[in-house]
C-alpha cells in the first residue's frame, strides 16, 4: 500500500527586521526613502534574536533590511543561525548567492522582480539561474483595492502594480520559487487584528505560504489556523513582548510547539 504523504502544519515564523543598523518593528505603509513610522526599537543585536530562534528550532523565519546599512547586522544574524533564516531586502540576481553563502536558507525579493507595474520575467530568470527556484522566495505583500483584490505592492510597499494576489498568480509564480511571503501592508504592524479575507485567498497558493500583518494574541494563531486551513504560516511581529508589545514570545513558541506536535 502507497503511504499518504503527511501534509505540514501551520507554523509559527519568526522576524528580524533592520532599519538604521537597529533591530526595529515599523507601521506597514510608512517606509519610505528617508523613515518609517516605527513601534519599536531593540537595545538587542541581530544575533540575539537568531540566537533565540535557533535555540528554540523556529525555522524559515525572515531577516528583512528596510533600506542600506543593515547587511552588517544581517550577516551577523545569518552567521549565528545558519541555514535557519531566509534574508531579504536589497537582494538582486548579482548578489543573490552571496546571501546563500552568508548562512541564508533562501533569499527573498520583491521590488526588483517587478518592473513597470508587472513581474519582470527575464529578472525573475536571472534570480532562477543565480540560487535556483528551491532557494528563492517571492515577496507578494500587497493592499486591498476599492475592486476587493489586493495588489502587490513595491518600492518600500508604496507602489501598486497590477498583479493581483490570487490563484492564477500563485499557480504562475509558483513554477519560479519556493515559496511566498505576503505582508497585509494594509494591516502590518497596526496590532488590530489579521486580514482573515488575505490569509483565507492565501490558501490557493501550491506552495508553502507566510503571511504577516496584524496579529495580535493566541486567537490570531488559531484564526489563521482555521482560516487557512494549516496551509497558511504566520509571522507575529509587532505584538511580541520582545519587541515591545504584550504577547508573550514563550506563549506563542509554546502554542506553535503544541499544535506542530499533535497529530
């Protein structure tokens, strides 16, 4: 008798965001080239929280460089959690590989995989042939349009394209990647709550899906557990009492420990 392939549980994902050479949470939609509306700055390193990570076995969490300056803190993080962080921000076909070399798991870009409002396919090539489709992640975040789709969105997440998040498209860029990361721009780091509509077109993707924005408490887990049918992961940011907020990152490790346990 053939054996029926397990299918992966939800999990939890963990953050490292870097603005400034600092270890910050920001308020999606206000990056721009000069700042960012931020909830918080960290007094702790980059290696500390890959230090944490890799202590308590959370794999494929995101190292993200809101802007230049940050790939000495991003190295640092990589160098302390080999091969469990994927690392985004700034990455291009030239240096793709040697963010691979640097200890990432898998490089993630958005912006320079579009161009004039659409995927750049000859772009997207060149990603492929640098780290190969099983180490590349694409970046989708995207904004809720007055037509009920959402769009992802570049450039510090203030550029629409025409590229709606759904199906169709996941289907297609699925044969180019890895996975997908999908920040609710609209929602990130605003701690009222997940975009439930988001997670729940999420679940048409073929591939391993993180969705981050929003969350708030242990409901929002279970949320996005049943909204997304355990196929959508969740990165919790913001609400985090280790970057400022008052969910406990020991409750959150623990309910992620739990339900990744059970059968």
């Amino acid at each position: 008798l053939r054996r029926r392939r397990r299918r992966p549980k939800m999990r939890f994902r963990p953050c490292i965001d870097l603005k400034g050479g600092k270890v910050v949470q920001i308020v999606g939609g206000t990056l721009t080239e000069d700042d960012a509306e931020e909830n918080f700055v960290s007094s702790q390193s980059s290696r500390f929280y890959a230090e944490l990570y890799q202590r308590d076995e959370l794999r494929g969490g995101h190292v993200i460089m809101l802007g230049p300056g940050n790939e000495a803190l991003a190295k640092e993080a990589l160098a302390a959690y080999p091969g469990g962080l994927q690392v985004g921000g700034g990455v291009t076909a030239a240096n793709a590989r040697t963010w691979l070399e640097a200890g990432a798991s898998h490089v993630i870009v958005t912006s320079y995989a579009f161009h004039d409002g659409d995927v750049d396919s000859g772009r997207l090539a060149e990603l492929v042939d640098a780290v190969t489709k099983d180490r590349l992640v694409l970046d989708l975040s995207c904004r809720k349009k007055d037509d009920d789709s959402y769009y992802v969105v570049t450039d510090r997440w203030q550029k629409f394209t025409s590229l709606k998040v759904n199906g169709d498209t996941l289907r297609r860029l699925g044969d180019s990647c890895a996975e997908f990361l999908v920040h609710g721009v609209d929602v990130e780091g605003h701690r009222l709550g997940v975009d439930g509509d988001l997670v729940a077109r999420l679940t048409e993707s073929p591939l391993p899906v993180t969705y981050a924005g929003g969350a708030r408490n242990l409901g929002d887990l279970d949320l996005v557990k049943d909204l997304g049918r355990d196929r959508v992961d969740l990165t919790i940011g913001s609400a985090l009492d280790i970057f400022g907020g008052n969910l406990p990152y020991a409750d959150v490790l623990q309910w992620h420990q739990r339900w990744n346990q059970s059968k």
